[in-house]
C-alpha cells in the first residue's frame, strides 16, 4: 500500500523485526507461560511465544513479506507475544483475489452445505474454547472467565446461524392469472470485517457465521492488538471444512484498513471500533459505493431509582462498569442516583474496593490490565482531568500495584462523582472508572441520559413495572435493560445500538444481519396453463399439418 493513503489519524506503534526487544517469556507467569508455549506448538497462525502472526490467503496460513510490523503485547507484563505484519498490497490484493474466485462456487454451494459448516464450526468453538481463551487472556489481558464468556457470546451467533434454511427462505406468490413472482435473498460477494481489540472473539464471530452462511465470502482484518484468537477460529473454520478463499484474514491498521475500503471488489464493510476510525472508514467506504455498518463508542448509563433491589442495583452496576476493566462498548461508565439512591454512594465504593486486579489467569482475579500503556496514560489523564473541573475522586484506582506484576497496565476501580459537563463525562473512557450524577427525579434521569450524544445501551433499576414502563417509552437509547445492567439482545434478536453508537442503516446479526448479507432479486415468470401439451403420448403418425 503506498503511503500517501496513510491519513495522519493516528500515530501507529508499528516497529521493524529488529527493534522489537521485549520479547522475553521470563515475565510470565508459569501458567501463563505454559498456555503461550501451547498456543504456538498446536496452531498454525498464531504465536505467544514470540514468533509472527500469519496471514490466511487461499487456505494457507501465510507468513507476510512486510517491513513494518506491530508487537503484540502482554498488557499484564509487556512481554512482546507476537508481531502483526501490515499486510503489503500484493498480499492484500491477493487475499482480495481468491475471496473473489471462492466467491463463484460459493455461492452456489448449497444452503444445507452451509449450515453443515456452522454446525461443524460450533462443535469445533466449543471443543477448542479454552486455546481461544487462552489466547484472550494473553494477549486482551482478560480474566479467563471472561474471555470464556467473550468466546460463547460469539457462539451464539454461530448457533443462530445454524437456522439458515429457514433465514433464507424466499417469497413466492402468483400475482396475476399463471404469474408468478418469487424473490430469493442473494449474497452480495467479497464482504470485509474491521475488529476492535475489546471482543477478539465475539465480534469476530458477529460477521464470520452470517457472511459465509449467506454465501458470501469474508475477509477479516483483527485488531492489531490481539489476533490470536481470530487466526484459531480460521483454523477451526478450516477443519470445518470451508472451502479455500471464503475466509480470509489480513493484519495491519490504517493502510489496511483503507485497502478494505478504497476496492472496487468488496462489496461491504462490517466495522465495529472508537468513533474515529467508524466515521472514517463509513465515509470511505461508502464513496465506492459500499454497503458499511458501523458500531461505534458509548457512554452507557445505569439509572438507580431509590425503590430498586439495592443489592442486586449495586451489584449489577459493580459488574458492568468494572468488568473487563471497563473495555465493553456495553459497560456502564454513568451512574444516575435518583433521589434517596444518592445515599448508597458510600456501600458502591465500599464494594468497588473489594475488586480484585489481577492478571487474568491468577485466582480471585476480577478485572486484569488496560489494553495498553498509552490505554492506561489516557485513562489516567481523564481522571485528572475530572480533579482539575471540580469533580471529586471518591476513589482512585491510579498507581495500584498488584504483586508479581510490576510492569502492567493496570487501572484499578474508579468512582468520580461529577457533572455532565465535564470532559471526564463527555467523552468515552474506555477503562474502569464509574462517573456518579444525580437526579431528582426519573425525568430528570431521562432528561440527563436523552441528552448524552451516544445511544448503546442504558439500564434502570427499579421494582416499579410503571416506572420501568415510563423509561423504556421515553428513553432514546436503543438498547434498554431493566433490572438488566448489560442488555445486549441474543442473536435471534439484532444489535439496536443508535444515535452517535451506530452509522448506517442494517444493524449487525439477527434478522437484519441477513439483511444486511444478502439482496433481493425478484422474478416474475409467465406460464400459461393452457398451453400445456395433453400428457397423453401421440401414437399417429406425424403429419405436420
Ligand atoms: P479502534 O477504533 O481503535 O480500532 C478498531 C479497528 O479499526 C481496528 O481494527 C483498527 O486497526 C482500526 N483502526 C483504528 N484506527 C483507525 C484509523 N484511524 N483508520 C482506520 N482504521 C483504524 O477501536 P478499539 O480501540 O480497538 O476498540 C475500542 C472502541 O470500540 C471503543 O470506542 C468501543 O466503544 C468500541 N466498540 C464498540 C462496540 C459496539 O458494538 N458499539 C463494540 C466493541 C467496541
């Protein structure tokens, strides 16, 4: 890719081979360190040990003629894992180029050939679910339960996809006398899929199962941050059975990403990540005229009414705000206290403290290391930030040290009470830091979270059905729980992220990822019943008159 098209969006922590000097296991754990050793002997693509992630073209797992390569590292203990290659424009128009032949039998395979496949691939997912783990766990840094759990929600999209017969039924009905018109829903073709590091298995798995069992073809680009588990599911999808060129993946960040979104051949774009990057590559790619969906930042709130069930509200909201240290576009990062709800402030810090950090493979562990040392440096600023605006630090998850790992990135439980004004609550932060305001009453709740730009999720905690029934009538937000703290829908449903959380017009999964998979083609056919030949066979001879 040449690099006039690298906008100056971000600055890349691409590195040389050479430079790379971290890469010693010594840091790690014994467990750790055992999983990473496995993990590099029994799968093709991947590495923890040190070696080069691959590219997976045509079938093959695919070492990358690159000069610039990114290191993936261990965020509990800086050990340099892997590298990523930025995959080169001849690689990447080769990847291009087999999804396109793969396409042309493809799409003609038969749907119940499809649906063996996700059949096969479930079976595998579940077999090899902990090396998926693992593999989270390294190189994500989170707990190994939930990366499981990480892992399963992407399941459930692959189950539901097992339903694809019955998805794809066509229409049919006779619209005049002996016409007929039926529609058949269609692939589009070579279709693209841009991760974020948060899910490195599930979101993946959003795209995988509904692209290829509509029959298209997919090339995936994983986060630079954490491949690994990308490259075991392409495995899988190959023991699978799925035929070469269906699934591709390609490593690499912004020349990437822009290769996906500047060719003529893919025909649309799955892109799940931060706002910038979502607004860039939706703007890109629907200049050659794709079809581009894409997830985008949150600001999740929780409202607490005081009639809620204080033990579950509190408990709930500890979870999701703290759990995979605040990295889920679906973790609530606002607190709303309404009315008497303001005195359980003191029991929620109480609680938040009794959190653990730890590394993600360790007992006891409740929430492991932010992404990054940069992740952890931005966090940190916007706690200040809060400090410097007059928001009071209720507590202070900076400069923990959690024992045996000096060297993570690790960001303890946060709680700020502030205003809806200041920048620690007007933009995403991504990390494990609650933001508490206050209300007095549920209309005041609704006016605060109606007016926050992001639309993922929100939740309220109450025992009133009417009050609930109230909230979910008037709140904008398009994904509501109530009693609920994270409400992301199962499969059979589709993700509802909206406002500033979503641009394009068919969400992902569900119903709508079918839709958003697929075209209509109508036929209309005319065939006259009374031109039908008498099914009595002629036994005279012909005369041909
Ligand atoms: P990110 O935007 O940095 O990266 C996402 C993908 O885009 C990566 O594959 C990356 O290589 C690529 N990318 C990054 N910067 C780019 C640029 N300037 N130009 C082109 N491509 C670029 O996101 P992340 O840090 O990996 O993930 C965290 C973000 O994702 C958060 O904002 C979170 O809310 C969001 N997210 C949203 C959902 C959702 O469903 N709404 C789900 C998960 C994560």
């Amino acid at each position: 890719m040449s690099s006039a098209k690298i906008p100056a969006l971000r600055v890349l922590r691409t590195r040389s081979y050479a430079t790379a000097s971290r890469s010693s296991l010594g840091a790690l754990s014994a467990a750790a360190r055992a999983r990473a050793e496995q993990l590099s002997s029994q799968w093709k693509g991947t590495s923890a040990t040190g070696g080069n992630t691959k590219n997976f073209i045509g079938g093959q797992f695919i070492e990358s003629k690159a000069s610039d390569w990114i290191d993936v590292v261990d965020p509990a203990t800086q050990t340099v894992l892997t590298r990523v290659p930025e995959t080169t424009s001849a690689e990447f128009d080769e990847a291009v180029a087999t999804a396109s032949a793969a396409f042309q039998t493809w799409k003609r395979s038969s749907v119940l050939t499809r649906q063996r496949f996700i059949f096969e691939l479930q079976y595998l997912l579940r077999k090899h679910g902990d090396a998926i783990a693992n593999s989270i766990v390294l190189e994500q840094g989170k707990t190994f339960a939930d990366a499981q759990g990480d892992l399963l929600r992407g399941l459930q999209v692959v189950e539901t996809a097992s339903g694809i017969p019955t998805a794809l039924l066509g229409n049919h009905i006779e619209v005049s006398k002996d016409m007929d018109t039926s529609a058949r829903r269609l692939p589009l073709g070579v279709c693209a899929s841009i991760a974020p590091f948060n899910f490195p298995a599930m979101i993946p798995l959003w795209t995988i199962p509904m692209a290829i069992a509509t029959g298209n073809t997919l090339i995936l680009k994983p986060s630079e941050r954490d491949p690994g588990a990308a490259m075991i599911i392409a495995e899988l999808c190959q023991r699978a059975g799925l035929p070469e060129g269906v699934l591709s993946i390609v490593h690499g960040t912004v020349p990437t990403v822009n290769a996906i979104c500047d060719s003529s051949i893919i025909k649309a774009i799955s892109f799940v990540g931060g706002d910038r990057a979502g607004k860039h590559i939706y703007e890109r790619g629907r200049k050659t005229g794709k079809r581009v969906q894409a997830n985008l930042g949150a600001k999740n709130h929780a409202v607490l009414m005081p009639d809620a069930n204080r033990n579950h509200a509190l408990n709930s909201l500890l979870g999701a705000a703290f759990g995979a240290a605040g990295q889920r576009c679906m973790a609530i990062s606002v607190a709303v206290l309404v009315g008497n709800a303001q005195s359980w402030l003191p029991e929620l810090v109480e609680r938040a403290k009794k959190l653990h950090l730890n590394q993600g493979f360790e007992k006891g562990a409740d929430l492991g290391p932010v992404i990054s040392q940069a992740a952890k440096k931005r966090i940190e600023g916007l706690i200040a930030s809060a400090e410097e605006q007059g928001g009071k630090i209720i507590l202070d998850g900076r400069g923990i040290e959690v024992p045996g790992y000096p060297d993570g990135n690790w960001v303890g439980p946060t709680v700020i009470q502030a205003t809806t004004d200041m920048r620690c609550y007007r933009e995403e932060i991504f990390g494990p830091v609650l933001i508490v305001v206050t209300a007095d009453t549920l209309d005041d709740a609704l006016a605060i979270v109606n007016a926050n730009p992001y639309g993922n999720g929100t939740a309220i905690f109450t025992q009133s059905g009417a009050t609930a029934r109230k909230f979910e009538n008037e709140v904008e937000v398009g994904q509501i729980g109530i009693n609920v703290p994270i409400p992301v829908p199962l499969p059979m449903f589709s993700w509802s992220g909206n406002k500033a959380s979503f641009l394009g017009d068919i969400p992902f999964y569900g119903r709508n990822g079918i839709d958003f998979y697929t075209q209509n083609k109508t036929t209309t056919s005319l065939w006259k019943a009374e031109d039908a030949i008498g099914n009595k066979a002629s036994v005279d001879m012909p005369t041909h008159h």
